[in-house]
C-alpha cells in the first residue's frame, strides 16, 4: 500500500510539473531532451559507491529542483523556472 502511495504521488507531481511547463509555453523538444539530465550524476559512481550514491540521492531530491521553481517564479526568470519544473518532472518520473 505505501509504494502505491508514493507511486501516486510521483505521477502527480509529474502531471503537475508537465502542466506547468505547458501553461508557461517552454519547448517540448528541449522538455525531452533534458527529461533524463538528472541521470547523468550516476556518473559520480566512478569515483566511488558512497559519493556516488550521495551525489546521484542529492540530484533526486525536490529541495533543489522545487527551489529552482520558486526562484524562477520569483525572479521571473524562464530559463531557471523551466529547468526546476524539467527536474521535479524527472524525480516526479522516478
């Protein structure tokens, strides 16, 4: 029941970040190309299991890419606001 709960909660907050995204009227091409960006700290693996898992947890958490969003928000700034709701949109996917 709770992994159905939190599976839930990833699909809403993914519809909720694409919605967004849509409303402010952000490229879909670049909206794909970006999807998966977050990934790429999977390569702090190399370094070693313990930094990379730190560094690949830090980059799947809602802390910075929620901030992003509000700092774009805020600061109307597109560019930060579209690449915070790409990333919820990622960790929402995952």
């Amino acid at each position: 029941m709770e992994k159905r709960i939190i599976h839930f909660e990833g699909l809403v907050v993914l519809l909720a970040a694409i919605y967004i995204y849509a409303l402010c009227g952000f490229s879909w091409l670049l909206f794909i190309v970006l999807l998966f960006a977050p990934d790429l700290a999977m390569v702090a693996y190399a370094i070693n299991k313990r930094v990379g898992a730190q560094i690949y947890n830090l980059f799947h958490t809602y802390i910075i890419s929620i901030l992003l969003v509000l700092i774009g928000v805020y600061l109307k700034m597109d560019t930060i606001l579209m690449i915070g709701l790409i990333w919820t949109a990622h960790i929402g996917m995952d």
